[in-house]
C-alpha cells in the first residue's frame, strides 16, 4: 500500500495542481472547510480555476481567498451570500457562475463519484435552472437532466483517519465533503486527527479510503464563526 500521510498541503498537492482544473472543495460555510489544501491552491500561483463547492466561502475565508488573488474563472455553487467579493466581481462579469440548487449540487457530486454521467430531478423545472437543459416527461411531470460532476481534484476536511484513509467525519462538517470526495480523480484530505488502522469502528466509517489518494494532518484549527450574534448585557 503507498503512503498517503504527506508533511503538509503544499507536498501534498505537488504534481497535482496545473491551471485551468476543475476543483471540488467541501465544506458548508465555514464549517468543514479544507482550510490548509485551499491556502496551498492559493499559494502554488494556478489560475483559471472553476470550483464545485456548495459555497464560496466568505470574504478572505475559504474559496473567498482565492477569489481575491483573481485564482477562479468559474464558480459551480448553490449558496454565494456573504461574499462582496463574489458579489463584485460577477456583478463586472469577471466571474462566471454557475447556480445549482443545493441538492441538485450534492446528487451531481455524488453521480460523478458513482460514474454517473446524468439524471433526471423536478427540481428547477419551469425555472432559469432549466435552462439550455434538456426536458423529458415521466409519468405525465416534467424532469431535467442535470449532469454528474467528475472534478479533476477533491480537496476536502475529516476529523480522523486512519493510515489507510478511512474518514470519519464530525457531525454537520459531513456536508458537502462525502460527495465532494468522491467525484475527483485525485482526493486530497485534511484530518484533525490520525489514528492506527484497525482503531476505527468499522461501521463508523463514512468514506473508504478507497477514495483517498493522499493526507496531511491540518491541525490545530481556530473553530470560525461566520457571524457571531450576542445579547446586550442586560441591566442587575
């Protein structure tokens, strides 16, 4: 079996990154983002990136960092709120964005990851979503045809794993990055915590490492919030 734990993101996406690539990134806001693989993407200078994510990060958090340094020609997401940058720089047409409803987002990951290459949903019917789509009619309702995503890379975040890339995810930061890692053709992952193989209850295991090509350990992390909401003191 080849080594999948690599010393940090940058060598763990040596080789890996070229301009132009299709990149799934999971998380959902703030929560599980793959914070060290995303600064290494920044730092390796690649440009001319689209990013499947369900999300574009806030402004310098996330996939909002590379937005900054102009890194992403397209955005495939289903929630871009929060984000000025984002904002700006599609409302100057210098971002192309794609919007897919969230759940639409997850099947077209997961359908990649399955091989896939489409399916059929309501969803969006009647909408812009459907657009250019093609329509077809079962049971007397109309479908669309959305189409699996097959990324050139997935870069996502786990709470543990063991040597062998078996994942374990904690508790809402499973979102987006199960599918995510499975539509990529390479997966790289950042774990809060590496465990022996064989530690890991077997059928707590949300994602094999059959899915996984390499590993860095990421932490220690700074648990973000993405917007903090607090009481006035009241008066004794």
């Amino acid at each position: 079996m080849a080594k999948k734990l690599f010393p940090d993101a940058k060598s763990a996406l040596q080789g890996v990154l070229k301009n132009d690539m299709l990149i799934a990134s999971g998380g959902f806001g703030l929560c599980g983002l793959p914070e060290r693989l995303l600064d290494a993407v920044r730092d390796s200078g690649v440009t001319g990136l689209t990013f499947v994510s369900n999300n574009a990060g806030i402004d310098n958090e996330g996939i909002g960092k590379l937005l900054r340094t102009k890194q992403v020609n397209k955005m495939i997401a289903s929630y871009v709120g929060e984000n000025k940058e984002f904002e700006r720089q599609y409302l100057a047409g210098e971002l192309e964005v794609e919007f897919c409803p969230q759940g639409t987002l997850a099947e077209r990951m997961r359908a990649g990851g399955a091989g896939i290459p489409g399916f059929y949903t309501k969803t969006g019917v009647g909408t812009l979503v459907a657009e250019g789509k093609e329509v077809k009619e079962f049971g007397g309702e109309e479908y669309i045809l959305e189409r699996g995503i097959f990324a050139d890379l997935s870069i996502i975040k786990a709470w543990k794993a063991d040597e062998s890339g078996n994942l374990v995810f904690r508790k809402t930061a499973r979102n987006f990055n199960l599918p995510a890692a499975t539509c990529g053709k390479i997966c790289v992952v950042e774990v809060e915590e590496l465990v022996p193989v064989g530690s890991l209850d077997p059928d707590c295991i949300h994602l094999p490492g059959v899915y996984v090509q390499r590993m860095i350990i990421g932490a220690p992390y700074d648990k973000k919030i993405e917007f903090r909401t607090v009481r006035e003191k009241e008066d004794a």
